[in-house]
C-alpha cells in the first residue's frame, strides 16, 4: 500500500505523532505520546504483517467518503463505484491498520447489515464471497426463483416465483389504502417484527417515504386514468354526493360512469374536492363543474345523477345553465336536448323515502318490539326462559 510522511496530525488508530514517528521509515519514536481519547464507533480485529491490531473507526477519522483522514495518506489507486447489489446487504466499513513494522494501510471491510460477519470489502475481492454469505445464511438473493405450494381442487400443486422487494411493497401502500391504515403503521414495532419473521431481509420505508410513494402512486394511477378518458369518444354520465370526515369537514365526491367497448360498465372517482361554507346549490355547482373541467369532460357529459334534496335541484340548474354557456362560447355540442334529461334522481334514495315513510305506519309496533328484546336481553334468567320455550331458529334472527 502507498504511504506518506506523515502530516501534523495524529492517527487516532496508533495514537503516534508523525513528528515523531514518520509513517513507512519503520523507525520508532523514542517518547510516544499516549493515544488521543476519542469516541469509539466500531472496533475490529484484523490480522495482517505478520502481527494483528485492534482497529478503531472513530468519526473523527473517517470522512464523509468512508476514508480515513487522520494522519494517514489515502490509497492513490481510484475506488469504483460500488454497483453491485449485493451491497444492498452490507455497510462499508474504513479501517487503519498497523503492521509490525510501523507501516499503516487503509482496508475495507464488508460488514454484514443481518448479522455481525465480516470480511475484507475491497473491488478486488469481487463479491462472490459476499454473494455466498448472503444466499447461505438469509436467502435474499434477489431474482432467484423459488417454491411455493398452492391448493387446486383439493391437490397440493408446487410453483415457482421470483421473490421482488419492490413488489412486496407495492402491495403494502395498496393495503393501507384500501384499508385506511395510517402511513405510521410502517414504523409499528410488532408489525415489522411479524414481517421480518417472514422475510428478514424485507426493507421498511419510514412513514414519510410510504406517504410520498403512495402520493406517487397517486399521481401515475390519475395521470393513466386521464390519458386512457381521451381515447373514449362516449359522453359520461356523473354522480355527486357530498361526505362528512371524521374531523366534521365536507367533501364532494364525483364519480364518472361509462360502458366500455366490451359492454362493460366502468366507473372511477375523478374527484374528491373539500367544500367550504355552507353547502348551498350554487356552492356545489361551482364545486363540480371545477371538478369536471380538470378532467375535460364537460363537453361530453350525458347525465347527473343526485339525491333529492332540495340544495340539490338548485345546483342542477346552475351547472345546466353554466354548460349551456360555456358550449355555446367554446361552440362545442350543448348538453342533449338542452338538459332537460340531465337531472337523473337517485331510485335508491327514492326507495329508502318510501321505507321511511312506511315505517312511520307502524312506528309504534316497532318501537314495543325493541323495548321487549331490551328487556330479555337485559335479564339473564327471562332470557333463558325464553330460550327454553322459543324456537332457536327464530332467536337467531333477533
């Protein structure tokens, strides 16, 4: 290895002054002065020259590039760039060693992230060794096919597949979107030890990363979506309704709906704008066509499908009013018939007034019924005796 004169500060790995001591001439310091005390960050034995010496890294002697910059000379040969995947598994450690015959040499160490193994980490090594721990003693290697049974009529079937840590956690963010977990499940401590008794090389992200990428995801998934609505020539029909949070804020969701070129219906949420003040029709037709024109579909909408609430059939005739103009100022085709079909009422909503209003017949029947099974159900012993004259087919309904 290639080394220097020294230089005016102290190594903090032999603790010797190159005044004193110049590093390659072998000479030894006729008074060396006790080592520096520094914090210690990771200490290794190495065995090398004929001898072997305790290594100590201390941040003090190694730079933000992983080389040591105290007191010793770094190597003059250039380092490569570390490609290889399999440092994805290990942490590159610097250490300074000193020889017998007082030379120093920079080494590398590989150093597994999985376990305390070790072993020398130089470009020149290569990485099969590294390659061969990693297989052996956690099978992570990446891309290698592996088995799994699956059950197909009641027989055992064995298949092969690729192990992808990318698309493991692809899957996680879909599972806490569908599911509404929070992003700081990421970071919850039994549930990445139940991962990793699974999969112990399975990489978290923190709850920062997992609500970027899940943003991300967002963005490609709506961007995909838009693209694929300029290519459909068929006018949409929209519903609208608004939603109350958890935290009591008002949100307006409008979905599209479409029947594709295999007469299959389609429908997506395009939209999920927060609405402020009072939820007025004019408040709400100004809030969905915003909505509708961030998509560049309000010249190919057919109908719109709401409620009956009165705040309802005012916002119907606004957004009419506003297509009309703006088809006859951009002079693309106006909504069909003008709108006079465009207002389409919920039958669900129609269906539950009708339950309401019949339930309002027998309102006193159903009101005596309840308050007798809160009775029985409050008193253990009626309760059994009602078990032990009842059909249980008909208490199970209860």
């Amino acid at each position: 290895m290639p080394t220097g004169t020294g230089s005016e500060s102290v190594c903090a790995s032999t603790g010797a002054s190159p005044a004193t001591a110049p590093v390659g001439t072998g000479e030894s310091a006729p008074n060396p002065q006790p080592p520096a005390t520094l914090a210690l960050k990771e200490t290794t034995t190495v065995a090398g020259g004929g001898g072997a010496a305790n290594v100590v890294i201390t941040e003090e002697e190694t730079g933000v590039d992983g080389t040591c910059s105290a007191g010793v000379e770094p190597s003059t040969k250039r380092q490569k760039k570390t490609t290889s995947k399999v440092w994805d598994f290990y942490t590159k450690l610097t250490v300074t060693h000193k020889r017998d015959d007082g030379t120093t040499e920079v080494q590398v160490w590989a150093k597994c992230k999985k376990c305390s193994y070790k072993t020398r980490g130089e470009s020149n090594k290569g990485t099969t060794v590294l390659w061969n721990h990693v297989n052996a003693k956690h099978d992570v290697k990446k891309g290698q096919q592996q088995l799994k049974v699956e059950k197909s009529e009641g027989k055992d079937i064995i298949e092969t597949y690729k192990y992808d840590p990318e698309v493991s956690l692809k899957k996680f963010y879909q599972a806490i979107v569908m599911h509404e977990y929070p992003f700081v499940m990421a970071e919850h401590e039994f549930f990445v030890d139940f991962i990793k008794s699974l999969r112990p090389n399975f990489s978290f992200k923190s709850r920062i990363t997992t609500r970027k990428e899940i943003l991300d995801m967002h963005l490609a998934q709506k961007k995909k979506l838009f693209d694929q609505l300029k290519t459909i020539s068929c006018r949409f029909s929209a519903t609208m309704d608004m939603w109350t949070s958890n935290q009591n804020k008002g949100y307006m969701c409008i979905t599209i709906h479409w029947i594709d070129d295999n007469w299959q219906m389609q429908k997506w949420i395009i939209c999920l704008p927060f609405v402020k003040g009072q939820h007025k029709g004019t408040v709400l037709a100004s809030e969905f066509i915003k909505g509708i024109m961030s998509w560049n579909l309000e010249k190919r909408l057919f109908a719109l499908t709401l409620d009956n609430a009165s705040n309802n059939n005012k916002c119907v005739i606004s957004v009419v009013k506003e297509l009309n103009k703006l088809a006859k100022l951009q002079k693309y085709p106006p909504l069909i018939c003008g709108g006079i079909f465009f207002h389409v009422r919920c039958l669900c909503h129609i269906l539950n007034l009708v339950a309401q209003n019949g339930l309002t017949v027998i309102g006193s029947a159903v009101k005596n019924i309840r308050a007798i099974i809160v009775i029985l159900k409050n008193s253990p012993l009626q309760w059994e005796k009602v078990l032990s004259n009842t059909s249980h087919k008909f208490l199970n309904l209860i």
